[in-house]
C-alpha cells in the first residue's frame, strides 16, 4: 500500500468535530489514523502469532455448574448488532431476518432470554449494540417485547449505539466526501468499538452500579452463542478478566480469525486482514492453526472498568486496514481504507485472558444464504427452551453426523429474493444429509428431500425443475 507520509490529521478532526463526536473518540480514531499514514498495515506476521497451547475444554467446565447459577444475577448479555444483511441482498439489520418457524433471530434471542429468567428467576438484562445502520429498525422490533424492560433488568437500555468514524480514500488518505450518498463517507470502527462505546456512555458505570459482575458478548447472528452457565461458572470461579469461546477450525473457516500465542506466551486473535499477503496460505493452514474465535466472550466488567481507566478509555486494540469500495453496493466505485479493531482482540489487552474450546453447536451464524437454507431446514429444530439446534436424530444410524454442509452458487442464489425465488416452498428436508452442493440454475418444487451426499450442476443458463416430492440421493 502507498502512503503519503505528511498528511494533516486537521480535516479529518474537522470533519468529526462538524458531526458532533466525542473528542476521545476523535483522538482514538487519530492514533489509527497515524499509524495508517506511517505505512502500519496492521499485519501480525505469523512469527508473532504462534498456535496456541494448553487450551482448556469446555468438558472441565461442568464441574462449574452451581458456580454458574450463582453468577447468574451479575450477568449482562449483549449482542453485537451492527450488521446490515447487505451481502444477502437485505436492506436492514440482519438480526431481523426470518429463520425459523416464522420467528426472527432477534425474536429467538429475547424468547431465549425470558426463558431463562423465568427457569432461574433471575434478572438477566439484554442489550444490543447497535450502529447507525441497525439502531431504529432495532428499537422498533424490540417494542414487540414489553416483558424485557420489566424488573430489575429493566434499569439497563434495550439498545446503546457504536461510534461511526471517516472512510479514507486510498489514494489521497483524506476524509471521504461522497456527495451522491454522504452516509456512505462513514463507517462502523468496527465490534472492537464496544469498550470505547461502554466507557463513553456510562453504560459500564451503570452495570457495575447495579451489581452486575460479568457480560456475556456474542454476534446477533450466531444462534448457538446462548447463555452456558457452565462457561460462566468457570469463568466466575477461575476469576478470570477475559475468556474466548475457540473451536475447531474446518475447511469452512479458512478464513475466520484464529487464535495464535505471541512468543510471551500472551494469547492474540489475529484475523485475515492482519495476515501478510504471502503468509495467507500458512493462516488457511487448519492444521497448523487449529482455533478460531466464535466470539462468544465472556467479559469481567471490574477488570474492564480498571483497564478502561488505565488507558483512559483507549485500549489501543490491533488496527485492522479493510478495502474496500466507497459504495458497497457499487464494487467499481472508488477503494477506500476503513479502520476497524475487532472485539476478540482485547484478548491480547487484559493480563491472564484465556481461552475455552467449545463444541461446533455454539457457533452457527449466518453469514451467506448457503448457511440461512441450511438452518432453516429441519436439520436444525428450536427446542422449548428456545435454542436452536442440530435434530437429535442426526448422528444416529442412519442419520449422517454433524451439520449438514450447505454451497450455493453465488450467481443464483447470493441474494434472498434469489432464495424465495428458488426455493418457492421453503428449503428442502436435509435431516438426513451430509453435503448439498448447487451449481448452476435450478427450482425446487415442494417436500423435495436431499440424502447423504448430492451435487447439482446445471452449466445452462435455463433453470431446471426439480419436481414435487423428489427424494436426492447422491
């Protein structure tokens, strides 16, 4: 990446000032701002990012239980929501999609939550963090469920909202103006922004205040990150300041943060956009690095408060450069840098962080709609304690184990109106698939049912009929 090593920080001061941000925020992004023009790529080589060791199972943690019911009270559990569905064609948050038995993701984590403050009579406050993007269709959903502001967990807000900051253009490394649409001249910084976010608001100083021990962060769009009170109980009782939900690297998450071990022994997360180009083969290497990050973190919030105060509300996270173009709907449009950190990467901040392996059944986000078909298909089942999971019945003979893999040609089937369009009836039974490979067009007609291994590849552009009723078996 070029750089232009004397340029001004004053109009991208000027033109947050003009926006009304906070100057810590301002001072904050000025830090990355210098480090981008200094020609800091936010590269972690991989002689700095070893694999890990001695990572502890999350089998050690059932011992825990009672701990866990014990820390249930002092927990907050906040989802991060900041995501727009734009990938899938979605024009608002992703949390507010359909997915199953005609309930939105955000309606299955609040049905989840009730739940378990009724199971446990116990207070158990829910917040989504926000960006500007998600902040009012958000809000608006959430009215639906008068219940969660009831009690005690009512004193906490349904929602807070993350900073935005400038995109810079690559070749000037000025603030964007982008006059045919000036909300796309910002950007999120990124889920690391949440310690800055809870610092900024007093939404921290608040928790703490109402006696609130433990926050519990994971992606609105990954159902399996429930409440474990297991993992909280070994948390609580290890009294640790950070712990990660890790697990086992498949071919499918080549391209996920990993966690890595610097040469001090200090565990790191590091994500693809801080690997060096020539070292990508080496971070795709699922062998070698074994982990990745779920983000599902489990979070001390005294720990948090004293660090935050060290570090005047700066943890100064790993900067992550991504390229991108101006207008995302427009990849032509001109590349722009947006800084962003990571939240995963305060791991690497607090002394003494660990991390926990977990089964796969607590990372199942939807990022694709090969992953949106799969979890609406009766491979997965919403139980009455409103989690979502695999159906029992799969890993029993003659049932393949394990979650059905699901890859859709993205030139058919990358959008949602494409997936209404050809899957009219909804998603094919995959109860008793393994994999389920489409290339090319085609149109599913009604109680179709894949079975064990099956890949279509139609190379017309002329969609074909796959009839009523038919059973694919490969």
């Amino acid at each position: 990446m070029g750089r232009i090593l004397t340029v001004s920080f004053a109009p991208v001061r000027e033109k947050m000032e003009h926006a009304g941000l906070d100057d810590l925020l301002i001072r904050g992004f000025e830090h990355y701002y210098a480090q981008l023009c200094g020609g800091a790529t936010g590269y972690i080589p991989g002689a700095s990012a070893r694999p890990p060791s001695d990572i502890a199972h999350s089998s050690t943690a059932v011992g825990f239980h009672e701990e866990g019911l014990d820390a249930l009270g002092r927990l907050v559990v906040v989802k991060l929501n900041g995501g727009l569905g734009a990938t899938m064609g979605l024009h608002g948050p992703r949390s507010l999609l359909m997915v199953k038995d005609g309930l939105r993701f955000l309606d299955i984590i609040v049905r989840h939550v009730l739940h378990l403050r009724r199971k446990m009579t116990t207070r158990l406050p829910l917040i989504f963090m926000n960006s500007y993007s998600t902040q009012e269709a958000t809000q608006r959903a959430l009215t639906d469920y008068p219940q969660l502001t009831e009690g005690d967990a009512g004193a906490l807000p349904l929602t807070f909202l993350q900073n935005k900051v400038p995109k810079i253009w690559q070749e000037t490394l000025q603030p964007v103006a982008w006059h045919q649409d000036p909300a796309k001249e910002w950007c999120p910084p990124g889920h690391g922004d949440i310690y800055l976010t809870l610092h900024m608001s007093s939404m921290l100083s608040k928790m703490l205040a109402l006696g609130y021990e433990y926050m519990f962060v994971s992606n609105a769009d990954n159902l399996g990150a429930t409440v474990d009170t297991d993992i909280l109980g070994y948390f609580s009782a290890r009294k640790l300041p950070f712990l990660m939900e890790v697990t086992a690297r498949t071919a499918a998450d080549r391209k996920g943060g990993h966690l890595a071990q610097s040469p001090d022994g200090r565990l790191l997360l590091r994500e693809i956009a801080q690997c060096p180009p020539e070292e990508i083969a080496q971070f795709q290497d699922i062998d070698r690095y074994r982990l990745f990050n779920t983000n599902n973190l489990w979070i001390h919030l005294p720990s948090l408060r004293e660090l935050l105060q060290e570090r005047d509300g700066f943890l100064d996270l790993p900067m992550i450069v991504n390229n991108k173009p101006v207008d995302p709907s427009r990849p032509d449009s001109p590349p722009v840098f947006q800084l962003e950190t990571a939240v995963g990467l305060a791991i690497s901040a607090f002394d003494g962080s660990q991390a926990i392996q977990v089964p796969r059944d607590r990372f199942m986000p939807v990022k694709k709609c090969n992953d949106l078909l799969a979890l609406r298909s009766d491979a997965y089942r919403l139980s009455q304690e409103q989690c979502i999971g695999l159906d029992p019945r799969r890993g029993t003979d003659p049932f393949p184990g394990g979650a059905p893999l699901v890859e859709l040609d993205d030139r058919f089937y990358q959008f949602i109106e494409q997936i209404q369009e050809r899957f009219p009836h909804g998603p094919p039974s995959l109860l008793r698939c393994r994999s389920f490979s489409v290339a090319g067009p085609y149109t599913f007609g009604a109680s179709v049912s894949v079975e064990g291994d099956v890949s279509l590849s139609n190379s017309s552009d002329t969609p074909v009929d796959i009839p009523d009723g038919a059973v694919l078996s490969g």
